[in-house]
C-alpha cells in the first residue's frame, strides 16, 4: 500500500515537472521585443523634454584634444563598439 502512495507521488511530481517543462517551452504570446503603448509615449515626452533642454543651454565650445586624449577617446570608443557588438549577437 505504501510502496502505492510513493508511487503515485512520484507520478505526481513527474506530472508536474513536464507540465512546468512543457509550459516553458511554449512560444510566448508577447512577442520579446514587443514595446507597450505607455512606454513609447513616455519615451516620446521624455525625448522631448531632453530636446528642449538642450536647446536652451548655451552653446558651448569645446575645446580642440591633443593627441594623447584623442588617442584614448578613440580607444574607449572602440571597446565601446566591441561591447555593444556582442551584446547584439
């Protein structure tokens, strides 16, 4: 009788687990890249109110790099790059 009970628990919990499995596996209905209408909206306002900010401060000059701090600005691009290449892939 016992050796009944483990075995129907056993049976259960399997049950269970290839449910879980199954369900994860299952295509999704909200595709990954799908972006809600709110967040869209809020990233228009946001954008706009960047811009406006923008316009507003003086223009300012900056001043020309020597040839060291370009040397490492042109670097820290580069890794930059590399960096958002892989996350990409």
């Amino acid at each position: 009788m016992e050796r009944q009970h483990q075995s129907k628990t056993k049976n259960a919990i399997a049950q269970r687990l290839q449910r879980r499995i199954a369900s994860n596996n299952r295509e999704s209905t909200i595709p990954r890249n799908y972006t809600h209408p709110i967040e869209e909206l809020q990233g228009a306002i946001g954008n706009r109110a960047v811009n406006r900010l923008l316009a507003n401060q003086p223009v300012v000059q900056a001043k020309p790099m020597n040839k060291r701090s370009l040397t490492i600005h042109r670097y820290a691009h580069n890794i930059k790059v590399q960096q958002d290449n892989k996350v990409n892939l």
